[in-house]
C-alpha cells in the first residue's frame, strides 16, 4: 500500500458494504507525480464506487492547502490549465443554481459553502444572509475575502468544526463533498446542522453509472484518488431521504460548463462510440459528457417537531 493510504472496511457513503474490488485506474497524485495504480471498489448495498486503499487525513490537508493547486493545473486530458481562470469559467452553471435557490431562500439566515474555493457561488447570492465561506486553502481562502468584502471567510476544515447553536438555512457542497475523508459522516453533521425547511445543494457528485463511465471503465476521465467517494443517483437520494429531506432539483451540468458544447458534444459520442467498440483493448480516456456528474438540490422536511423535555427525564413529542 502507498504511504499516507489507509484501507476502509465498509463503504464510506452508507456505512455498510460488503466493498467488491472493480478494477484499477492510473493516475497522478498531483501535477509533478508519476502515474500509479488506484483501486476502485464497488458497495454491494449501495452501488458507490470509492477509491479503496484512498489517501488518509494527512494527505488530504497537505494536498488542499497547497497554494500551488490554485496557480497550475492539469486537465484529465493532460493539457495545463489555470485553475483560477478555470473556476470562473463555471460562473454560468452556479448563477443557475442562484436563480433556483434565491426564490426558496427565506428572509434572512446563515448560508454554509464547504469548500467555498475563490467565494463564486457565495457571491450570487444576496448580501443581505450572513454568508459563511469555509475554505481550508490559503490562496483560495484570500481570493474569496478581496472579492466580496461581505463573505465571512472561515480558512479551515468541515470536519474540525462543530455544528453552531444557529442553524442554516443552506448548505452549498460545490463539487467539495467527494473531497472528504469520511462524506458520508460529514454529510450527517451538516443535514443535523440545517434548519427544518432549510436547502441543501451538492454539486458535482461524480457518477459511476453514467454512460461514459460504464463505456470506458478505468479510463473514465473523473477516477481520481482525492476523490473519494462516487454514490450513483439512487444512492444520494436514499442517502437525502434517510435524514428527512425531499430532493427537489437534478441537474447533470454540461453545457453550462466550461467543458460542453454542440462541437464537444459531436466529438465525445466519437470517442465513446470508439471506446465502445475497442472493448477496453486500446485505453481511450473518456470524453466530457451529460451526467457525468450530478448535483442535487433538496429540502428538509418541516414536518420534524424538536423533542420538549418536561421535567427532567420525562419527553413526551
Ligand atoms: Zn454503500
């Protein structure tokens, strides 16, 4: 096993398992790195596929705090991006979230971004909720402060935090929950943290059962050991389901993004049609496609009445 990995007996999205190995894929622990050999696992309970040996705690933290991450970047076509400039080109896609989210939002509350990158998302939304931006990455933390003064810009991680007395009115996840160590354990403490009727939005879960990942198998473009966890749809709306929310919006986000158009479209069903046809005897990566990835809006339900304590032991509902 690698060093700083750690194997998980039971599924890390619903905790229970049996974990069936699927097939190994090649990657790069960060830009400099050479290509190794991940495992990949399937949940027979739930159909989540995960990174298994995956990187421990201390991996993870020294990964994304690296200021490094947000000044040079890799495409999983290998070409060199800028990661600064890249997360602005989704600007599009997350103004289509605030425009479903601000009609749900009510008068006035606190908002959570885990995760919150250079503050984008948080910067759609209106200035007048007190809108808390978690971001354990320096730069990233300092870019979201000079771009709206009003965030309150918090330069740590989900899970050192305890849930505050005040409750939310929203949580953003924006392509940050298959980040963590434990998304499953997380995602338990920010739907507790959330207020009865408060909004959940996570974004960019990536899909195992989508079509290109199905066709291309190891060489799905989006198999990368910092992401941990990959919950097919039924298993994220069972998830949302068990703690009490309804899930009101899908969204499988292409031409929105910097990734997808008409042209890049034309392009990928060639590939995938090749990919198809080679039957894994040549190792074609997959293309950008629609559901890919998938994100998720939901609600939780108003109907959970706090317990009253009446005397000491006594509850009664
Ligand atoms: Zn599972």
């Amino acid at each position: 096993m690698p060093e700083n990995f750690v194997h998980s007996p039971a599924c890390r999205w619903c905790g229970k398992g049996p974990l069936r190995f699927r097939f190994s894929f090649e990657a790069k622990l960060d830009r400099k790195a050479k290509p190794e050999d991940f495992a990949l696992e399937e949940c027979q309970s739930c159909g989540s596929f995960q990174v298994n040996p995956h990187p421990d705690r201390e991996l993870l933290r020294n990964f994304f705090t690296q200021k490094d991450i947000y000044l040079k970047g890799v495409d999983p076509d290998g070409k060199a991006i800028d990661p600064l400039a890249r997360a602005e080109e989704r600007e599009e896609e997350y103004r289509n979230y605030a425009s479903h989210l601000i009609p749900l939002l009510p008068e006035y509350g606190t908002i959570l971004d885990v995760g919150a990158g250079t503050g984008l998302m948080l910067s759609l939304l209106p200035k007048k909720y007190r809108r808390l931006a978690l971001e354990p990455n320096p730069l990233a933390a300092q870019k979201a402060r000079e771009r709206d003064k009003g965030l309150i810009v918090i330069e740590d991680f989900i899970e050192d935090l305890n849930p505050s007395s005040e409750p939310l009115i929203l949580v953003i996840c924006n392509q940050s929950l298959d980040h963590l160590l434990h998304p499953n354990l997380t995602l338990g403490k920010l739907l507790n943290w959330l207020s009865p009727g408060g909004l959940i939005l996570l974004t960019g879960l990536i899909n195992p059962q989508s079509l290109a990942a199905r066709v291309t198998g190891p060489n799905f473009r989006l198999w990368h050991p910092f992401h941990q966890v990959y919950p097919p749809r039924k298993a994220v709306e069972d998830k949302l389901s068990s703690y009490g929310l309804d899930t009101l919006g899908i969204w499988r986000p292409y031409f929105n993004t910097p990734y997808g158009s008409a042209a890049a479209l034309f392009e990928g069903a060639f590939i995938l049609a090749h990919a198809w046809l080679a039957q894994g005897s040549k190792k074609i990566v997959s293309p950008p496609w629609p559901g890919n990835t998938i994100s998720y809006l939901a609600k939780k339900n108003r109907l959970f009445k706090p317990l009253k304590v009446m005397d000491g032991n006594a509850v009664t509902a």
